[in-house]
C-alpha cells in the first residue's frame, strides 16, 4: 500500500539557493515509500479474510453488514485446497477441532451445485458440514488409519444424525473413507473466512420426506406456525426437505425454533447458510 506524499514548503522567492533547496526536497518528499503487508491467503474472499485473524476465527472490523436474501458464492480453487493452503497447515496450529464419523456422498445429477455456489466435484478435496462458515480449510484425519487431508468446506450436511461430515469421493480416498464407507475422524479447523462463533446466516433443515406432499403438508403448518419465518420445501437426494428461516437469519431465533419443534414434524438441524 503506498502512503500519499507529504508536500513541503516555506523557501523565500528571494534567496535562490533556498529555492533550489526546497525544491529539491519536495521532489524527494514525492516519491513516498511502500509499506509492508502481510500476504492473505488467495482462495478466501478478501473482504472477509481482512478482518478475521486466523488463529482465532473472530472479526475485528466490528462492521456488520445487512443481510441479502441472496447467499454469495464461496469460491474456492478447482481442486479444493491450494499450495498455499497446504503451506498455511503446515506453519499453523488449528484453531478448533471436533471428532465424529464421517461417510462419503456423490451428485444425484450432473450439474449439481454445492452449497457454496459452485458445481459440486467429486474430484475435489471439499466436504459438507453444517455450520462451519463456507469456505473454512479443515484437515481431516482418520482415527483408525492415520491417513489425513486439507480441504474445504463447500457445502451442507450431513443430515443424518451422529455424523458431522460429509467427504466427496477425493476426500474420502485421500483419507480412508472411501472403502469403509464410514469412519471416525478428527476435524481440525485451521482457517475460516467468517467468524465461528458469531455473526452469520442460519436457518433450520427439516426433513427427509420420502413423500413431497407429506413435505408440503409440513411447510403449510410451520408457516402457520411460524409466520415471521421464510418457510420453503425444495427436493434433495431421494428425498424433501423443508427448511426454515427466521427474519435476518438470526441464529438465536434458529436455535430456539429448532427447540420448540416436535418429534413428529422431523428431525431439525441447526445449519449455516453462509
């Protein structure tokens, strides 16, 4: 970043050599200097990335920012993490970590995109988690094998209770899932272009009707039910869904309407939209 040049002044009309001399150091005031910046890694938005410290995942900018009813795409690179990613994994300590069991999941169709935007890879190392921001670097490790990868989160799920990943079939090769199908591993959280804990977009997955009048039905009596809230159905793999989004998306509100709701109108899940 180049700072504006600072103008000198003062040299009296009469004295020549004053003149001369106050000139001389207005032209060398001009030529301003570089600062130094620390380089941010090239596959987060660079909007967000500026005002997150990494190792802690929370935004000193203190800005908030109104929310659109639109989610803007996350990109990430083609193959999901970068040289520099791996780089930051290897000069970094995580900033969070969980264990639980992952599986792997592939596109009902071609075409299909993630949940961050982008059309879904099976060739890419990314994951779908529910509430880790769209974006984050994870490293994942096999518990029982040892084998590990880096990648990113790109999109949402599982839905399915006792699971907290989902792998593409890349990350599920790179890591030993791919033959067991499922397997107990640890998630480590190196980098999140949004803050974990606060902040962020949130609504409430309901679901999966086999049926989709039966999720209908059920769209119909949480709107009633709900009526400041956006309620939608929409088809997932085999299956509906019925998601729920209370005013802002605000994660309190979330959380509470996950609470309140009954056995029998499905499971909830907390998710993350951003």
């Amino acid at each position: 970043m180049e700072t504006a040049p600072r103008k000198r002044g003062g040299a009296l009309p009469y004295v020549a050599c004053a003149l001369t001399c106050a000139l001389t150091c207005a032209l060398l005031a001009g030529c301003g200097h570089h600062k130094k910046t620390s380089k941010a890694p090239p596959t987060a938005p660079p909007q967000e990335l500026s005002q997150l410290n990494p190792r802690h995942g929370t935004n000193s900018g203190g800005g908030t920012r109104t929310p659109s009813q639109r989610i803007p795409p996350t990109p990430v690179p083609a193959g999901g993490v970068s040289a520099d990613d791996l780089q930051f994994v290897r000069t970094h300590r995580p900033m969070r970590t969980e264990t639980g069991y992952a599986t792997w999941y592939t596109a009902p169709y071609k075409g299909r995109r993630s949940a961050n935007g982008q059309v879904f890879n099976d060739e890419a190392l990314t994951a779908a988690h529910r509430t880790l921001p769209m974006g984050s670097l994870v490293v994942v490790t096999n518990l029982k094998t040892g084998q590990w990868s880096a990648m990113r989160i790109t999109d949402r799920g599982p839905f399915v209770d006792g699971r907290i990943l989902d792998l593409t079939i890349a990350s599920a090769k790179a890591t030993g899932v791919y033959r067991a199908g499922l397997a107990q591993v640890r998630v480590d959280v190196y980098e999140t272009p949004k803050p974990i804990d606060s902040g962020g977009r949130w609504c409430v997955q309901i679901g999966a009707f086999h049926k989709e009048r039966e999720a209908q039905k059920l769209k119909l009596q949480l709107q009633r039910k709900y009526p400041d809230a956006n309620v939608i159905e929409f088809p997932g793999e085999d299956s509906y869904w019925v998601r729920i989004r209370p005013q802002g998306d605000n994660r309190e509100q979330a959380e509470s309407i996950a609470q309140r709701l009954r056995p029998e109108e499905g499971e909830a899940y907390l998710t993350r939209l951003d």
